[in-house]
C-alpha cells in the first residue's frame, strides 16, 4: 500500500509556474510508459518492492492498496491546489473571458457578456447575450461560488480546481472500486498520468473549458461502466455546453449509449419488450440535450446553432476572427 505514495514526489516538481516547464509532465509519462510496459500479470519482474504490485498477485483486492492510491490522490490534489492559489490573474485569453462573464454576471445581476470576443457577427450593443461564440457551461459553473464567496479570480480558480480534483476522484473510484482494470500496475500509473497530463498541466490552473471538459469525460466513463446510459447521455450533452468542438465525440457517445442499452452486460430486458420502451430514457435524454441546445440559440441569437462558432467553421484566414474593419 505504500508503494503508491512513491508517486507524490512527482507532485513536488509540479512547475510553480504552469504552462511553462513540463519536465515533471515528461518525466510522468516516461515513468508511466515504463510501468506499463513491465505490467504483464503473469510474470514476476525482479525490480525489489515492485515485484509485489507487478506481479499479477491480488493486491488490488486488499483495501490497503486502494487507500494507498487514493492517498496518493490527495496528495497530488493538494499540491496542485496549493499552486492554483497562487493564482492572481488568468494567463489566457479564453481563460479571461470566462472569467469575465461569470464576475460580470455576478456584479450586474445579469447573464451577459461584457466583451466583444470576435467579429464574425455584430452584436447590437455591449454587453450582450453571452456564448456567442464560446459555450457557458464553465462560466455557468463558476457563478455559484463567486455569488457566495466573492467574484473573486482565487474563487473561480478554486471552483476549476475542486472540479480537477473530483475528476482526480472519479478516476480512483472508476479504476480501483468499479474495477476497469485488474491490473494494479495500470491503476498506479493512470491516475498520474492523467493529472499530470499536458491538457491539464496547462490548462488546470486556468479558468478554461478543458478541465470541465475531462471531468465529463471520466463522469461518462463512469456512467457507461454502471451502464447507466442515460446518465452517460446527460453528462455528454453538458460536454456540448462546454465546447462547441466536442459535437463530435457527443456524437460518438450518443451511438454509444444505444449499443451499451441494447448490448451491454446491463442489458437485462425481456424480448417482448419494444425497442421504443428499452431506449426510451435515452432518447428523452438524447433530445433534451438537442432541444435545449437549439432552444438558447434561438431565443439569444434567433439561429439554430452558435452564431460565432458556426461563423468560424467558414473562414480560412484564423485572424479574421479578431479583426474588424472601420
């Protein structure tokens, strides 16, 4: 069980400034890729403590493993909440704009957008209808806390923080209690790896899309793996409120979540049951997320999807963005 806590000391080369030093992440993966390739169950790998975890043995049945990861964890959670204090001011553009739109939401009273991000349209007057261009899942998120505690930039950073932190969680939950993997090895090193990832290496200590966007990832691993279809369907379509770009793997998820309903090992319905009554939950879930998607931007911009982000997919000079003429 101690073998796990080894890892902290990964935690302790987390730059103090992110974004700018990814020796820790390259060393993480390099040690992750090693592991991995010596995670054969049926063979005894003569490397001292190792050999115990390696070997295919049933460590990951005894309670004290599982505790040792999760300590592990938190220990990561942590360190990367003591960095994300740090944190003064967004360093990224889109990070900014988040932040922005939830601290002028809370301010105003309103749910609007106190900036003219791009020109691909032309809104009538600042501020305006918000996620004209970026989805407001993020924003959304962050209101809450900043409404409670202060619209603060060490609120919002905290509230992006505790969401790593759940995703941190949810993977431990996912992997060791749930049981995705027997092979104790690929648990010590998929918690890691993911929490030292470059998307979140960067973008964790940013009030940015991508960490919410991982969460709902694990979050519908998770969902799947219980079978929980609609779960899975509901948790996909927040993805869809989160970033514009992620339509595609919500597609996949949707075609997903049928297969998982009607082939899954959770799939335990009668034959004379109608399709109709076996997917029905799914389907429902499936159109609220259409209906509510399509709904915003009808009433906010009067089109059936997001007017900017539609805009973009047309353009093939990426400063036209940013750009207007006078």
């Amino acid at each position: 069980a101690a073998m796990p806590l080894v890892t902290l000391g990964l935690a302790f080369w987390l730059p103090a400034e992110p974004g700018r030093d990814y020796f820790a992440i390259a060393v993480a993966f390099t040690m992750g890729l090693v592991l991995l390739a010596l995670s054969d169950e049926r063979s005894q790998v003569p490397i001292g403590v190792c050999t115990w975890a390696l070997s295919g043995s049933d460590s990951h049945k005894n309670s004290g493993w599982a505790i040792g990861l999760l300590v592990m964890c938190l220990g990561l959670i942590a360190q990367y909440a003591s960095i994300a204090w740090l944190q003064q001011v967004p360093a990224d553009n889109d990070g900014a704009y988040y932040f922005a739109v939830a601290k002028h939401s809370v301010n105003s009273g309103t749910l609007q957008d106190p900036v003219v991000w791009h020109f691909l349209t032309h809104p009538s007057r600042v501020p305006h209808a918000p996620f004209d261009y970026w989805q407001g899942l993020t924003s959304l998120l962050m209101i809450p806390p900043m409404w409670l505690f202060g619209a603060s930039y060490t609120v919002a950073i905290l509230t992006i923080a505790l969401l790593v932190s759940l995703a941190l969680i949810l993977l431990w939950h996912l992997l060791v209690v749930e049981r995705l993997t027997s092979s104790p090895i690929v648990q010590l090193a998929a918690l890691p790896l993911f929490f030292l990832s470059p998307a979140l290496g960067k973008y964790g200590f940013e009030t940015e899309s991508v960490p919410v966007i991982m969460f709902l990832l694990i979050a519908v691993a998770w969902c799947f793996h219980r079978g929980k279809a609609t779960l899975a369907v509901v948790s996909a379509g927040l993805m869809l409120f989160t970033r514009s770009d992620s339509i595609f793997a919500v597609a996949f998820f949707l075609l997903l979540a049928y297969v998982v309903r009607e082939y899954g090992k959770h799939a335990t319905h009668p034959r004379s049951e109608s399709r109709w009554v076996r997917h029905r939950g799914t389907s429902l879930a499936i159109a609220g997320v259409c209906a509510s998607t399509v709904l915003w931007n009808w009433t906010q911009f009067g089109t059936l999807t997001t007017p900017g982000a539609s805009a973009a997919v047309r353009i093939t000079d990426y400063g036209v963005r940013s750009h207007v003429n006078p």
